[in-house]
C-alpha cells in the first residue's frame, strides 16, 4: 500500500532525539561517552559527579588536550568526529568514533562544554538546550576539559518515566565507571557526588599496573585468588587475571572483557570462560575474571552496537581457542591452589560454634588416627603414584601395639624438626573419619578430603594419557561379567570402540550381559561391575552414542570417581604423604572434578586469633 502521508524530511531537532534514543540509554550511558572522549583525549585525570544517579547532574572534567573555538563549536554537530583520519571504518583505534554523542545528549538533556587546550591563555563555553547549541564565549579554566549534563530527558518525559530509581542508576554508573578504570589503569579516576561514597582510583603504572588497578576496583580478594595470565594465539593476545575454581560467584557479572582498551559483553568470550573452567567448577556457579585481549583492529568490528558494548570477531573460533589456552595454561600453573575464602569461611563456622564443627563426645570411636611420620618421608614417596598403593591395608599400630581406631588410642609426640613440614600441603599428621587428612606445615593446618583429592589426581591422569592418543588399560584374567538391561547393553555396544580407547574393553556376552575384559590401568582393582552400569545409566541420559565424545569428560569423570581411594578407607602415614606431594606435583588438584575444594588451610595466625592469643 502507498503511505497515507507524504514523504518529509525530519527536522534536526528530531532526528537528534531519535539518535539519542541509540546512544543515550541511561545516565551510564551517558557517563560512557563523556569519559571515553576525555580518555581519547588523553587525560591523565578524569573527575565524575553526579546527583540523582545521574538524572540531575553529571560532570565530567579531564586534563586532556582540550579544544580551541572552532573545534568546540564542531563538536556538538552530528556526525562531526575527530576520531577517523580517513573514511575507512575497518581500522578503529579510538574509544569514541560515532561523532553522534554530544549532539544526542545536548537534544535530550540541558549540555554545557567548557574547554582549554595548552597553547591558549583561556577557555571557551558552549552551551546546547534542546538541541539548539550558543555561540562559544571565554570561559576561565585549567587546561582539559568539563562537560556538564542536567536534566536528563527533561523534555522527553516518556524517557524519563522509565529510568529506574536513584539508587540503581547511580551502581549503573559505578559499574561503568568501574569497567573503564580497569581498562586503563595509568589513568586516576575519581567518582564522587552527594548520591555515593567517593571511589578514589589513583593511576598505577608500572609491571604490576593492571594487578594494581584490580585490586583497587575489584578487591584484594580477587587478586589474592587469582593467577596471571600472559599467551599469545592466533594473533590474539591474553592478559589478565583469573580466578581459581573455587573462588566463584552466583552470576556472571564478576566476568570482565576488555578488547584494546574497550570494555565489552559478548558472547565468544563469554563462551570461552565457561568452556575453559567447565572442568573445575560447580554448574550454576561462575567464575570471577577479568581479560585483556589484544588484536588486529581490523579482525574485529566494534560498530556493530549503538553503545560499543558489543563486537563481532572475524574468527571467532580463533579468539575462543586463544582464551581457552589462555586460562587453561594459567589455572595449571597454579596446581594445588584452593581459594583462600574456603579456610575463611571454615574459620567463621568454628567462631559461630556449628554444630558440624563439634563432633560429639562418641565421635572419636569412628575416628581412625594414624601416628605421625618418626622421620623425614622415604624419598620414594615425594612424588610417587598414589594409585600404586596396596588395595589393603593392615591396621595402624601404636608404640603398644593397640590399633589406633579405638577409644583409648594414643597420640605419639611430634619430630621437632620434620623436614616433610616444608612442603606446601606439610607432613600428614592423622586421619579423621576415615576420610580426612590432617597435616601441618611450617605456618598452616591443611585438612585434605582424601577421596575428592584422589579423584582429581586420577582424573588428570587419564586427561593426560588421552592427550597421548590412548588411556592404558590392565587385561582381568577372568571376565567380569555385567547384567544389564537389553537396550544398555546395545548403547554400549555401539559405544564400545569409543570406551577402548579409555582403556574400558567391553564385549557383548549374550542378549542381555557384556563381557569387561580390561579396564583402565590407573583404576587399578576398581569395581568393574559397578563402572559399567553407571556408564550405562549415562548414555541412557546422553540420548546414546550421539553425545558420546561431548560428553567425554562426564565419562572420564565417572570412571575416576570408580578408581579413587573411597571414604572409609585407612591409610598409613606413608599413603598420605604419598597423596599429598602427588596433589602438590598435579595441576588444578585444589579442587575436586565437582568444583568442591579438595582441601582447607588454616593459618596459624588465625588459629591462634581463634584463641585469643593474638
């Protein structure tokens, strides 16, 4: 059909108000702009105020290089930007480009610029009410720049009415404000106003500049919990800080992206943190990161979004793989390392007097306690298999022949001088509850969960062997028969060329049975019956052979769990040394493969505050 009115060109005013409808979202939005402009700008210095969260005022001074008359008066045009030498769009090396910002804000908010470059005795001041700008006149001021906004939406009320309360468009500016502090941290900010408390940021510059800087805006918290990332891939450069697996948040809004100096939100890089960390943490929890990613300018197109806050990658594949390896290799090398928040929060429970943490009176009869070590560990037990360890285990002996396991079991005097003491999980000391570890090094109590631990150090060690092409497997010298359902046995069959290769051989053994005639050699003597009816139970979940190699991980999982040393189970001193110099030689052994910490470290500090001798 033919329009029912002609076709008219829009007045300026309202083709104004329409872009900023694509720019200028909130009072964050805002505050984006303004602060990219004086970062491109140069400034050393940026000062945010702002009351109403925003909506009544926001001023942002810089001490960047400022504007002279003609280039002020420029400035508050549509389309007018100092930010492209050419006309190529490809090649994108500033902040703000669009030359649409201040032209939107002036339309839908009262605008005020004030600005001195170096070589002028003076300022100059325009002013923009309802889009309409004044000529510039002298204004006294320091070098840089103040741009000043009141009164946002003021007359575009059907805007205004859909802005959230004070309080939240304030913490939307503080986030903001946060993300572009991160990104630069040789910059001082300084976000202040009657509506908050003044956040402070000195510039950090410097090695540890960025460490700095993330600290300052996202905690020493993070900083201590995290690891240093540095990696090079597909032309892609990785930086930045990651959290260890077991210091993680509800949501992902503790994940930071940076692409050149741009903070973003996209869904590549999103994609990557949860592939990298899909190994080591609870499902429903996130990890806590802040990347830095560096590249090409033309392998990325940063104005796909009206506000810059998203990006399109020209190999995605690429920028996910560099990532991935990034934190992959970063979370390696840390190794044993559990978040410290775990022995905080293990040291609340015990001042909150929890009940968990009072075992009652009948407790120490279930309670097995091996003697502590009379010498320094046999140097075959610093890094050995664990998994080498006899199936069974004769009783721990005291001095006077009584087995520890009982009531009136006796607690053996400890070396002065234990040279095991100096590893970073310490000597093993006792085992609780058949089930946890208690060791000491020279300044902390460590209480290592034995079997979540082993379950960690097996599951590395068929992840390792698969890298090389195959898991190892032991032959049985009798079949293990396992009766199942028909329509399992089918699923396995089909999956059994997939199970060789983890070291599992299966064989179908009738219509309703299947033969294992070899297992993976580090299960050692696992309980085979019970391995394929669990992995049984998972193709039936995983819609069969199918989700088979997406789910290799699930898999290997299972069977590690199956090849572990099982709660319940006493181990002599020896053993838990073994264990613990294995966790201390085994990548990402801080947590087990369900995102639990395989071990909690109490400083001797904090003990004693428990006490109240410090």
């Amino acid at each position: 059909m033919p329009p029912s009115h002609p076709i008219r060109r829009l007045p300026d005013d309202l083709i104004n108000r329409i872009a900023a409808g694509e720019v200028v979202e909130r009072p964050a939005s805002v505050i984006k702009e303004l602060v990219e402009n004086a970062l491109d700008a140069g400034a050393s210095r940026i000062d945010i105020v702002t009351a109403g969260g925003g909506k009544s005022l926001m001023r942002v001074s810089d001490n960047g290089v400022g504007m002279d008359e003609r280039n002020l008066a420029l400035s508050v045009e549509r389309h007018a930007t100092s930010k492209l030498e050419g006309d190529e769009l490809e090649s994108i090396d500033w902040l703000g480009f669009r030359g649409e910002a201040l032209a939107s804000i002036g339309s839908v908010a009262c605008l005020r610029i004030a600005s001195r470059p170096a070589d002028q005795e003076s300022g100059m001041q325009i002013v923009v009410s309802k889009g309409i700008p004044s000529p510039p006149r002298p204004h006294s001021m320091n070098v840089g720049t103040v741009v000043e906004v009141t009164d946002l939406f003021e007359n575009v009320p059907a805007r205004r009415k859909f802005l959230k309360s004070d309080r939240a468009e304030g913490a939307a500016i503080t986030d903001i404000v946060r993300r572009l502090a991160m990104a630069n941290p040789k910059v001082h900010f300084v976000l202040e106003g009657a509506d908050r408390a003044t956040l402070n940021w000195p510039a950090q510059a410097g090695p540890d500049g960025v460490r700095t800087r993330l600290g300052q805006v996202m905690g020493r918290d993070f900083v201590e919990n995290s690891v240093a990332i540095e990696h090079e891939r597909h032309g892609v450069t990785v930086s930045g800080r990651a959290g260890l697996p077991t210091f993680t948040r509800a949501n992902s809004l503790s994940q930071y992206f940076f692409v050149n100096s741009r903070a973003v939100r996209d869904k590549v890089l999103m994609s990557a943190v949860r592939a990298a960390y899909g190994d080591f943490i609870f499902r429903g929890r996130f990890p806590v990161v802040a990347l830095f990613l560096e590249l090409d300018p033309r392998t990325c197109d940063v104005n796909v979004h009206p506000a810059k806050a998203e990006l399109r990658f020209q190999d995605p594949g690429g920028v996910r793989s560099a990532v991935i390896a990034a934190i992959g290799l970063a979370l390696g090398e840390a190794g044993y390392r559990a978040s410290s928040r775990v022995g905080r929060n293990t040291l609340d429970a015990f001042r909150t007097g929890g009940g968990a943490m009072h075992p009652s009176p009948s407790a120490p009869a279930s309670a097995h306690v091996s003697p502590p070590a009379p010498a320094m560990v046999p140097e075959s037990t610093i890094a050995p298999s664990f998994t080498d360890a006899p199936a069974a285990l004769s009783p721990a002996l005291s001095g006077d022949g009584q087995t520890l396991n009982e009531p009136s079991a006796r607690f053996e005097a400890v070396p002065e001088a234990d040279p095991a003491q100096a590893f970073p999980l310490g000597a093993a000391r006792a085992q609780l509850f058949e089930n946890y570890i208690v060791a000491q090094s020279d300044t902390s109590l460590v209480l290592v969960d034995q079997h979540a631990a082993h379950e960690r150090l097996v599951y590395e060690k068929f992840k390792n062997q698969l890298k090389s092409g195959r898991v190892a497997a032991q032959s049985l010298l009798i079949p293990v028969i396992v009766e199942l359902p028909e329509e399992d046995c089918q699923r396995l069959e089909k999956a059994a060329d997939e199970l060789d290769n983890l070291g599992l051989e299966l064989e179908r053994f009738g219509p309703r049975a299947m033969a294992v005639r070899a297992t993976p050699a580090v299960l050692k003597n696992a309980d085979a019956s019970q391995l394929v009816q669990d992995l049984a139970d998972g193709l039936a979940d995983w819609n069969g052979i199918s989700a088979l190699q997406t789910r290799i991980e699930a898999i290997i999982g299972t069977m590690a769990c199956h090849g572990s040393v099982r709660s319940g189970r006493k181990l002599t001193v020896v053993e838990m040394n073994a264990l613990l110099r294995e966790m201390e030689a085994t990548p990402h052994s801080g947590q087990c493969i369900h995102g639990r910490p395989t071990h909690v470290e109490l400083d001797v500090k904090d003990i004693e505050r428990l006490f109240g001798r410090s």
